[in-house]
C-alpha cells in the first residue's frame, strides 16, 4: 500500500546537508528504498510502499542529527541505511560520540556503528576479537585504545604473519600515539628492537623458541594478533600459550 508522509528539518541549510552535495545522499536513500522524495523549503515528502517510507524516514531523520554536526560522511551513510533497512532501533548519537584524541589532537569519531561497537567491547572485556574487512580501521581503532590505556597497559606486542603488515602497522600506532611511547620496533626479517615499548613482530620470528624466551610471560599488558583466524596453527598456539597479558585483541 503506497503512503505519503511529510518530514519537517529543522532549517533549510539542514535539509541541504542530509541531502548532500548534488543530491547525493537522498539520490542514495530514493535507490535503497524504492521511494520518491520531493522537497519544497525545508520539508520533504517521502512516497512510496509504507515499508519503504518508514525506512526512509528513519534514515533521513538520523542524518539531519549528523548533518547538525557535520558533512555526512559515505560511512555514516552506508551504517545508517542498514541500520535504517533492519528495522531495528539505533542511536546515530553513536557515531557522533568520542573515540580518542590522536598524539595531535585531533578528535576521532567512529565512522560506522560497527567501529564503535568495536571501541565498546575493547573497553568492557579483556579479550576482544574484531572481525572486518580490510581497510575498515581495526588496526588504528586498536592504536587509539592503547592511547587511551597508557599507562594502565604500558608495553605493547603486535603479532603479524607478514613483515610488511608489521611495518605498516607500526606506521599507523606512531601517527596515533607519537611520542606517548618512547620507542617503537620491528622483530623479524633482521630486525631486532625487542626492547621497544610497541613491539611488532611476525609469527615466524617470535614463536622460535630462544626468541620467546626473551621475554617473560608477563612482558606485555596488551597484545595485538592480526589474522587471528590463524591461532590455530601451532606457531600461534605456541605464542598465545606462553605469555600472560592484561589485554588480548585478536582481528581478522
């Protein structure tokens, strides 16, 4: 059955930023819920199968609270239509709260429900395993919960089974903790900076048995597996059962 209702944004400039530059964002929001949208001033009305209008409406009225704010980013967008899609009651306040300040200053705010959902669990257990597509930010989201952990956690162990992964994650935790931690170092394909605060690593290199024994059970507080779909294979196993951290974080 084919509804029409009406929704009133609070200015003009509002409606402009949930609709987004060249209408990309309500173009995006008329695809994904198979409705028509027409504005005239700073309301709108949304056409369409009832279903379909309701979701529309959900999602137009969390992203005039982020347009308040802020540019609506592609991210906030995508997490609000599903959120939108499910039915279900969310709070895009969520999105909008703080994560973590970088060695900058700068504040850091999640960009999808699920990150914050991430930061949420990190802060409530001791053992965590994020699960997420490459480039959604689990790594750097793990560098702002070590920030805010100093000093509580003081040392750090990131695990990787590539040297490369282990560079780069290196790169990411020094632009979000600067000089926080005094040192940051590599174990493995000829490095060997075992005495660095924030310490990364491949599997092959740390789970040799005279490299493991450098270091006491009790060496980190906060340990960091990538690809932690892996710690099945003996390597891991080896590492996971000798040392004894505060924190384990285990993303794949």
């Amino acid at each position: 059955m084919r509804t029409t209702v009406e929704k009133q944004f609070e200015s003009y400039e509002t409606l402009m930023g949930v609709f987004g530059e060249l209408d990309t964002n309500v173009d995006r929001i008329k695809a994904e819920f198979s409705v028509e949208i027409f504005a005239s001033g700073n309301s709108v009305k949304i056409v369409g199968e009832e279903q379909n209008v309701q979701g529309a409406l959900r999602a137009l009225n969390a992203l005039e609270v982020l347009a308040k704010k802020d540019t609506i980013k592609p991210q906030q967008l995508s997490s609000v239509i599903d959120c939108a899609k499910s039915g279900e009651d969310f709070d895009v306040k969520d999105l909008l709260s703080q994560v973590a300040v970088t060695a900058r200053g700068k504040i850091i705010r999640a960009k999808m429900f699920g990150q914050k959902a991430y930061v949420d669990a990190i802060k409530k257990n001791s053992i965590v395993f994020g699960v997420g597509p490459a480039g959604t930010g689990k790594t750097y989201l793990a560098a702002f919960d070590v920030k805010q952990c100093t000093p509580k956690r003081r040392r750090v162990l990131f695990i990787v089974h590539r040297e490369r992964i282990a560079k780069a994650a290196l790169k990411s935790f020094e632009r979000v903790l600067g000089d926080t931690y005094s040192s940051y170092g590599l174990y493995g394909d000829g490095n060997a900076d075992v005495d660095a605060d924030c310490l990364f690593c491949t599997i092959q290199t740390l789970s040799k048995q005279n490299n493991l024994l450098q270091f006491s059970p009790r060496e980190f507080d906060y340990i960091i597996v990538d690809e932690v779909h892996r710690v099945g294979g003996s390597t891991y196993q080896r590492v996971l059962d000798y040392f004894e951290p505060k924190f384990l974080l285990g993303m794949s």
